[in-house]
C-alpha cells in the first residue's frame, strides 16, 4: 500500500510546481527545468489525486455500515470501490517506478553472424529486414550506417540508426543471441541447421552525454570494400575510429564521403561510450534487469526462430507463439516485445514493494 503522506508529498509538489508556473517570474533555464517536472508530475500527480478521493469514497461508505438500513448498500458500495482503490493503487506505483533516462531515446542496432556460417549470415540478414519493417510500422526513421555483406547474399554485419520517440524502451529487450533453426537451402537432404546471430540495442548519445578528448581518437581512412574483398570506390573514403582509452573501434564505409562516414562512425562511437557509461555508473541497474528479463549480454540466448514448426519462443519470459511468419516480418514483434515489458515492469514493482513503497 502506498502511504497517506507520500500521496500528500506528490500533491503538494505538483501544487508548488503550479504556482511557479502561473507567477510567470521564472527565468529561462529554471523555467525549463520546472516545466520538465511539471510535465513529468502531470500524471503521476492525476493519478494520485484519483487515489485520494477513491480512497476517501471508500472511507465514507464503511462509515455508512453503521446504519442497519444502509448496511447492505454500502457494502456492495464498499466492494466496488475496494477494487477500484486496488487498480488506481497500481496505476500509481507503475508510474512511480524509476524511468530508464534512455527510455524516450533513438537507438543504434547493431547485428552481426554468430555461429553458423553462410546460414548465420542470411539469418543476420532476416533480422535486419524484420527490424526495417517494424521500425516502419511504428513510423521510425531507419538509417543504414554501415553493412558488410556475405558472399552468399548474407550479412556479416550491420549498424542501423533507428530514430523516433521511445525506440530504445521498446528494442532494448532485443540485446542477446538469438538462434534460428532451420533447413538452409543449400541443403540437399532437408536437415534442419541451427545457427545464431547477435543483436545489441544501445541508447542514441549526443555530445553533451559523453567527453571525448580528440587527442584520444585515432582516425585512419582506407579504401572501401564490398562483399569477397573487391575494391567499390577508388578513394580513400572509409573510415576507422579507434577511441585509445576504450579500445572500442568504429568502422563505416557505405558512403562514398569520408565526411560523411566518420560522422557516422562518430555517432555509433558516442552510442557505445554512453552505454559503457552507464552500465559503469548503474551496477544496480545492470543487476535489476539481468534478475528480470536478462542482463541483455551478447552471450545470453534470448530467443529461438524455429521455422519447421512456424515457432517463436523467447525463453526470457518462456513465451511461445506459433506465428514465426508474422514475426519475422515485423508484424507480430509487438506481442514478444509486451509481454517482456510487463515482465519487467512486475518484476520491479515487487523489488519496490519488498523494500516498502513509501
């Protein structure tokens, strides 16, 4: 149960932040900063207000069991709005739940063969094409960074920028191995292959998220290559990032504009130095998610893609659905996507509850 003072705290804060805004006295940073929470606090402070007169509501028709005459009206009263104070309790602790600050964020996908060959290279591909679609259904902005292709028409590897509100809440849970189990076409007495594939999900950074010192990059351009080594532009126009004290390495070389690629490469860099930052800074945010619906690591098995059977299992939540044709084509990723979020959400909900929600 949610304490009398905390719903006071909540209200009381939503009213000062009320009439800081009316007074219209506030300077331009300030007024920001108290325009951000207010807009945060909205419906935290709606919900807790429901509470309250529910609560109230509720308080008034137990008093009224002290008349025998109204005594079996207001315990059916008493009934209904018993279940009505239970469901407004919960809206209210899930919006009380600490918010991921990257929730709201663009994110940069990245995919790469796993085990598996030729066959762990188409596999990448199909990712890539099912998260193209469903970044499309949800009116995304999908941006190739950098591909490197198989000989066979696979993919080695691709970095993607998806952009729009909210795409990190809903890909985050993508992280892992996913495993695909399949006939390849390549084989001629139809034995089923299994193979893997990679998928990272990190937050969209920007410049001020991240301190880069340029004198701890090093830049080398080389001359693009396609798929089988074969020279695809006769300039210098790839480029590799080294970030020296990290060790991370960045490499794009789709465009034909050494400009634009190391633009590119710079932004998947800030991509990745964010999210090391905040792992780093968040151990407790690392463990939290790794008891609920996974750490996310690379090296975690999340989800299997069984086409014989037309099955997609993810065994985070043990959930099955038999519609792997809709799935990979994007069209049925919501469902999975859902239920993990719900999983999530439960499982810290009960953290809160069992360390005391007031």
């Amino acid at each position: 149960m949610i304490a009398e003072h905390r719903i006071e705290q909540i209200l009381r804060r939503f009213e000062e932040l009320e009439a800081a805004m009316a007074a219209g006295d506030l300077g331009g940073d300030e007024f920001t900063k108290v325009s951000k929470e207010y807009a945060e606090l909205t419906p935290v402070a709606r919900a807790a207000g429901s509470l309250k007169d529910l609560q109230q509501q509720l308080a008034d028709a137990r008093e009224m069991r002290a008349d025998p005459e109204m005594r079996d009206l207001a315990d059916a009263e008493a009934a209904e709005l018993s279940d009505k104070v239970e469901s407004a309790e919960q809206e209210l602790k899930v919006l009380l739940l600490p918010r991921d600050e990257a929730d709201e964020r663009s994110a940069i996908l990245e995919i790469r063969a796993g085990t598996g060959g030729e066959e762990a290279a188409l596999f990448a591909g199909d990712l890539l094409k099912m998260y193209q679609r469903y970044a499309e259904a949800h009116g995304w902005r999908f941006e190739v960074m950098s591909l490197s292709e198989s000989d066979m028409g696979g993919m080695r590897e691709a970095v993607v920028s998806i952009t729009g509100r909210g795409v990190f809440a809903r890909l985050k849970y993508e992280s892992g191995v996913h495993r695909v189990q399949r006939v390849p076409e390549t084989e001629a007495q139809g034995r089923i292959h299994t193979s893997a594939a990679t998928v990272a999900v990190l937050p969209e950074a920007e410049e001020i998220d991240v301190s880069i010192d340029p004198k701890d990059l090093r830049v080398d351009t080389y001359r693009s290559q396609g798929a089988g080594g074969q020279h695809v532009n006769t300039t210098d126009s790839a480029i590799r990032i080294t970030h020296m004290p990290s060790g991370i390495v960045v490499a794009c070389q789709d465009e034909k504009s050494q400009h634009k690629n190391r633009a590119k490469a710079m932004k998947i860099l800030l991509a990745r130095l964010y999210e090391t930052e905040r792992e780093a800074r968040d151990t407790e945010r690392a463990e939290s998610r790794r008891s609920q619906v996974g750490s996310g690591d690379r090296s975690e098995r999340i989800r299997t893609y069984n086409f014989p059977q037309n099955r997609i299992t993810d065994h985070r939540v043990e959930l099955t659905l038999y519609k792997l044709d809709k799935f990979i084509t994007g069209e049925a990723v919501d469902e999975v996507v859902d239920a993990l979020a719900t999983e999530d959400q439960a499982q810290r909900l009960a953290a809160l509850e069992a360390e005391g929600m007031a």
